[in-house]
C-alpha cells in the first residue's frame, strides 16, 4: 500500500509533518506499532477513535521525547521522578494528576483528571517524536479490542488506509503493550506489560500491588487496556490447553508438546520456554492462527510470573466473549 513508508530521514520528516496537521501515523516502539495523533488537538484524537472504533471511555497514552516535555502536562511526585529516572525510556506508563492548564485534549484522557505518559525507548518513535515536537497520543495500531500490531502488514491487516502514514521500522522487540503504574495516592499496576513487577519492585524498595478487578464498561477507565473483552482474535480463545481439541489450532509454549497437532495448526511462543520470546511473538501468532479454517485457538499454559503475568492478562481478555 502507498501509506507504507520505509524509515529514513525524509519519512520522518514527512510523518512529522502529517502530525502536526493533525493526520494519524503508525510508527514502531519497542512494545506495538502506535496509532499517532497530536495530542493537543481534539479533532485529530477524534479521528483515533474513529478509525479504530474504539470507546471515548478509554483513555489514551501520551508519547513524548524525554521527561522536560512532561512538565507542561503532569504534576511529577518523587516516587515518579524515581520510576522515570530509572526506567525511561522504555515499556512503562504512569498515571499521573492533569497539570489544569495542561494542553491535552480532554479526549485523549476520557475526561479523566489524569493523563497516561510514556517516554518509548523505540530509535524510530524517538526521532519521530523529536521531529514533530508535540506530544503525541498513541494507542496500538489497530480496529479496537483486536490483537495489537508487531509489525506494519498487521497495522495494514486492521485498519487499511484509515491511517495516512504507517512508518514501517520492522517488528516490534518486546511485542506486548506497556506496564500501566497508576502514581495517584498508592502506587500499583493497572495493567501488567513490558516492565515486570519484579523490576518495579527493586527500583521502588516496596511490593506493588496489581489491580486485577474489572471494571465498569460504560464508565471512563482509569488506564488504557482494562476493558474486559480486549486484545481479542475474532477465534474464541481457550487457555490452559494441554493439547487442541478436533478443529483447534494449538498455540504452544516450551519444549513439551502433548496432543498431536499438524503443522498447519500449531506454532509455539517459545519452544524453549523463554518468556521474553513469547511476549515477542504473542500477538503475531495469535494473528497467524486467527483462521477461520479453525473452530478456535487452543493456548498452553503459560507460567504466571516476570513476563508471562502480562501475557497472561493478555490472553485473559483475548478469551472472555
């Protein structure tokens, strides 16, 4: 398609451009593909919506270049300070209060009186970030409640020429969304990602809590990526397999395989069990055995500790109907 771009200086420019007149541009991090929008402008964060289909309740992360950006945005605490210093860039969100005279659109964060920020750690989504100069909104590159984008043929698969640009820098490294930290009053995770508990644990000295309730779905969420049904194939998804049942396609993990699954219908997150492999290449594999050759996707269990707690939370919502 011609709004697939090869990344190069000229692209960067270009998409930087298309930002600030206020169009959409996918571009890489190191989690997802990103569907970006300058966030300022409420008509361009509308059309976030619009071409995804997604909730106005469903509050969106703000991107930026580096921590100085956020000052106009946010009101910082010391155990933000903490967390940023130690761990942007990279795969990890804060929740934290609205400055009142903060430029955002209130769309971006669902009229909440928080904003969700982020500093991506990404080379591409770096420059590109530093080129356009504004901060930008960007939610996962893809029709709402679908599996997230790792590459740009995903970002194509979903939502076609709905975006004006997509910045095509290769598969995504980690493959998994960002670790949600809500810093309003105690600390905890909203949504489990590409930082660990652990890692947050050891930067902070303290246990962190993992808000695991759901939450209303007519009513604004605290945190992108908490509706219940979410990062969903259009397969029904049943976990803890053992092995596929007549039909299934079999979604693997680690070196032992029970069942007899064919080829055709059986891929493997990690045939060594490695948990950072599988977060890689979770939301490809799920695409490539969203078939409707199969009656559904069976998925094998999958240890609930470092990584695999958010692959985890990822699957939980990809199987509720």
């Amino acid at each position: 398609m011609s709004n697939v771009v090869p990344v190069d200086d000229a692209a960067i420019l270009r998409a930087a451009a298309l930002l600030r007149d206020g169009k959409l541009v996918a571009f890489p991090t190191e989690t997802v593909y990103g569907l970006g929008a300058d966030a300022t402008n409420g008509t361009a964060v509308a059309a976030i919506y619009a071409a995804k289909g997604r909730p106005s309740f469903n509050p969106l992360i703000i991107h930026v270049a580096d921590s100085r950006v956020l000052d106009d945005l946010v009101i910082w605490s010391d155990v933000a300070q903490l967390l940023a210093s130690s761990l942007w860039p990279g795969p990890l969100t804060l929740i934290l209060p609205r400055k009142k005279d903060s430029p955002i659109s209130l769309l971006a964060s669902a009229g909440l009186d928080t904003l969700a920020v982020r500093i991506p750690s990404h080379p591409v989504a770096q420059k590109l970030l530093r080129a356009v100069n504004l901060p930008i909104a960007a939610p996962s590159a893809n029709a709402s409640g679908r599996l997230s984008p790792t590459a740009p043929v995903h970002v194509v698969d979903s939502l076609g020429d709905k975006v004006d640009m997509i910045l095509a820098g290769g598969r995504s490294q980690i493959g998994i969304e960002s670790t949600v930290v809500s810093l309003i009053d105690t600390p905890r995770i909203l949504r489990p990602g590409g930082v660990t508990q652990e890692q947050l644990e050891r930067v902070l000295g303290y246990k962190i809590s993992l808000f695991e309730s759901s939450v209303d779905t007519l009513s604004a969420h605290p945190s992108p990526g908490m509706l219940e049904s979410h990062y969903a194939p259009r397969l029904p998804v049943r976990l803890n397999a053992e092995r596929a049942k007549d039909g299934e396609a079999y979604l693997a993990f680690g070196p032992r395989l029970t069942g007899t699954p064919t080829i055709s219908c059986h891929l493997n997150l990690s045939p060594t069990g490695d948990l950072n492999e599988a977060a890689a290449n979770l939301f490809a594999m799920l695409r490539e055995l969203d078939n409707p050759s199969y009656i559904g996707i069976a998925v094998a269990p999958i240890p609930n500790v470092a990584l695999g707690v958010a692959i985890n939370d990822r699957l939980r919502r990809a199987a509720v109907r």
